[in-house]
C-alpha cells in the first residue's frame, strides 16, 4: 500500500505527519510523494490564516480530480474549523477529529482492510535533516485573534518519561539535531516537571548533539530558558520570542500577557546572559485598531531590540475569534504594505546579526552539499550557512566552523 501526505502548516504538523509516517512504514506500507500514484492520502491541514485553509481546500480539490482511486483523509485544524459536509463534498473520504488522531494509522489501516499489528511505537527514520520532538498540544492562552485553541484544544503534555524515550530514540536513529515542539510549549506541564526541568533532562541525554526549542510565548518561561542556554552548550543559542506587536494598545486588543516595555525589558535581560543569541519573533501587521501611530510604535520597537530573525504576517480573520468581530478593521491592502514594510526591516536586522558573526565560531548541522562541495545547512543561532572543508560523509552531522563573510544574511564559512 503506498501512502502519501501533504502537510501544511506548523511544525507541529510536520511533527506528526513524520511519526504518522513512520507507523505507515511500520505497518509495511511504502510511502510516496504526493505525485507518486498513492493509494492513500493524507492531507494534514492547517487553517491559522484564510490563506492556509485556502490552500488546503484547493489542493483537496485539484488533487481529487487527478486521483479519482485514491483513499483521501483529512486530518488536522481544518477538522474543527470547517464543516465535515463541506469536506466531504470535495471528495474526502474519511476525516480524522482531533480526539482520533493518535489512532489516525490504525483507523486508516482498518479502512483499507490492512491488518494493523503494532505501530504505535516504530523506530524513527531519518527523513529529516533534524527530528521533531513533540512534547505537547493545545493551548488555552485564547488570544483574540487565534483560531488554535479552538482546533487543538486546550493544553495536554507528554509525560517526562515518554519524552526522554522518543528524544533517545531519534538519538539511536542518527539525528544530531533535536527541536523541542509544540503548540505551546510553554504549557509543558506534567506533575512537577515544566519546560525549564524538561530541557535540562532532554539536554543531558547521552549522545545528544543539540537541542534546539521552537517558540516560546513571552511573559512564561522564556528567562528559566535563557539561563539553561547560557549554562549548557548543548542548547542552540535561539530563541523565539512571538511578540505579535509593540504596541500597548494592540497588544492588550489581542489579549496578549505582557506589555512591550515589560517584554522589552525581559529580552534585554536574555541578551546579557547569552551574548550573540540568535532571536526570533512573529508580528502580525494591520491587527484590528492598528492606527498608523500604533504601527510605527511596533516597527521603532522592533528596530530598537536586537531581534534578528522576523516572521511577519498580515493580519487574517479566522471566523469564530473575537478578533474577527472587532471595529476598526484595517484594510487588506493596508496590511500587506505594512507587512512588506516589516520583511524589510527583518532583512536589515538579519544582515546586521549575519555581519557581526564574521571572523567567529559556530556550528553548522550539515543538510546537504551543493555540486561544489560546500556544505549547507543551519547554525544554532538559526541563520543559513554555506561552508567549505567539510568531508562529504558528514551529511547531518554537527560540524564547526569559522566564519569568513556573511551575503544576504548566510554566513559562508570554512570547517575548523
Ligand atoms: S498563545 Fe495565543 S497565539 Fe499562541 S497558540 Fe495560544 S492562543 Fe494562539
């Protein structure tokens, strides 16, 4: 049986969508690219913008025409944001409810008259450069603009144990990267154990390379954290901090739990304790309310940090959020002129933080070589890397080097 999956969205789906995989394999099924006559598809949604779901529903659609034989299935968000009917008027087959979707394998397996045997626990394999460690789901932060509590549902954590056993054995398997993920990983909560006594015992793990931790909503942990990665070099120095905006007012709109000046304050604590951090954030551009004052208010604050790593979208209604329901919706156009704005100042702010990294060391997880033999891959601090000197076999290993020049961003480096 040949399977294929087309995942959309976060990481968190990429996670899942790689264990899915791996418990297909298990089962002896072939998985296949998307263009590769499978027998079965799955289509793990995303709908945290109305271009996402867009672009969902539309490649359901274009794909049914193309794929008259095929099982499809729908899993993830766009199972709790859009009615079964309408999924099923495209096509879809079978579609798998959040409360199913640890059985998703299982349930599709039985669909298709497979015995199941055990899959719930393969060995991972190495179809990513790094692997993705889930540690959690859910989130009950229930800011006004997001549809993600209402599709996830509200916060539940793996336990400590279990942690420790998938991050061994994607160890086992070869990975020299793990990323630490979730939908809100700052909700890590399992009796006693946060995400600050997680970290510590993922990041003592025998043969760990590195550890890197995806997104962490500000106001929560993120201080516990930067004093692990200043303590532990086994923490990519990274770190994602979603601001959403600068501004007080938009800020409390979203129901954000911080203010900019407080969480201004708490980055210019992280920086003194991991000098040359590597630091991220996401802003949503034309929030609801979002005066032209209030914009410049979030681009000066984000100039004035030393941010280095900008994710910038335009704001999109997601039905059912307060958000959505709010006066003084700015206009589309408006939104994407001041997110281009933002991507501008992202690409100076990456610059910068790329030149001062000129003549130092860093670490490259190498993912592939280009046809002159230079590696590429990512540093801990997250910026891209193109490296000479490194023998071709250390394909998706760890690999340091110093750097010579940085171009748009990329750090060109040769191995030490
Ligand atoms: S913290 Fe806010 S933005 Fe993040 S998933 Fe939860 S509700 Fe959505």
């Amino acid at each position: 049986m040949r399977v294929a999956f087309k995942t959309f969205g976060c990481r968190l789906n990429r996670a899942e969508t790689a264990q899915y995989e791996d418990e297909f394999a298990a089962a002896g099924c072939e998985i296949v690219p998307l263009g590769a006559e499978p027998d079965i598809v799955v289509f793990h949604t995303c709908v945290v913008t109305a271009a996402a779901e867009n672009e969902c529903l539309r490649l359901i659609r274009s794909q049914r025409k193309k794929k008259a034989n095929s099982l499809f299935v729908v899993s993830g968000c766009a199972v709790h944001a859009i009615p079964e009917e309408r999924l099923l008027s495209l096509g879809v087959d079978l579609v798998i409810a959040r409360a199913n979707k640890d059985m998703l394998t299982p349930t599709i397996l039985r669909k298709v008259g497979l015995a199941q045997g055990d899959v719930s626990a393969p060995a991972p394999t190495r179809k990513m450069s790094r692997a993705l460690l889930k540690v959690q789901d859910g989130c009950d932060f229930f800011c006004s603009y997001c549809i993600v509590p209402h599709t996830r549902g509200l916060p539940h954590s793996k336990p400590m144990e279990e942690c420790l056993k998938n991050a061994s054995a994607f160890i086992a398997a070869g990975f020299s990267e793990i990323v630490v993920t979730g939908c809100n990983i700052a909700c890590y909560a399992h009796g006693s154990d946060r995400l600050p006594q997680l970290l510590a015992a993922l990041a003592a793990l025998p043969g760990l390379g590195r550890l890197r931790v995806s997104s962490i909503e500000p106001g929560t942990v993120e201080t516990e954290v930067a004093q692990l990665m200043a303590a532990n070099d086994k923490l990519c120095r990274f770190l994602h901090l979603p601001a959403q905006s600068g501004d007080n007012d938009i800020l409390a709109r979203m129901g954000r739990r911080y203010t900019a000046d407080q969480l201004a304050q708490t980055i210019s604590d992280i920086v003194k304790l991991v000098p040359g951090l590597g630091l991220g954030t996401d802003i949503i551009a034309g929030f609801p309310g979002e005066t032209r004052e209030a914009f410049g208010n979030t681009r000066a604050w984000l100039a004035a940090l030393p941010f280095n790593n900008l994710h910038i979208f335009p704001y999109s209604e997601r039905p059912g959020t307060p958000a959505a329901a709010f006066d003084n919706q700015v206009p589309l156009a408006e939104r994407k002129e001041r997110a281009r704005q933002l991507i501008d100042l992202g690409s100076d702010l990456r610059n910068k933080f790329a030149d001062a990294c000129v003549g130092h060391r860093s670490e490259l997880l190498v993912e592939r070589f280009d046809k002159n033999g230079l590696a590429h891959g990512w540093s801990g601090e997250y910026l891209p890397c193109v490296v000479s000197g490194v023998p071709r076999d250390r394909r998706r290993s760890l690999v340091n080097f110093r750097t010579d020049c940085s171009a748009g961003g990329t750090l060109h480096g040769t191995a030490c």
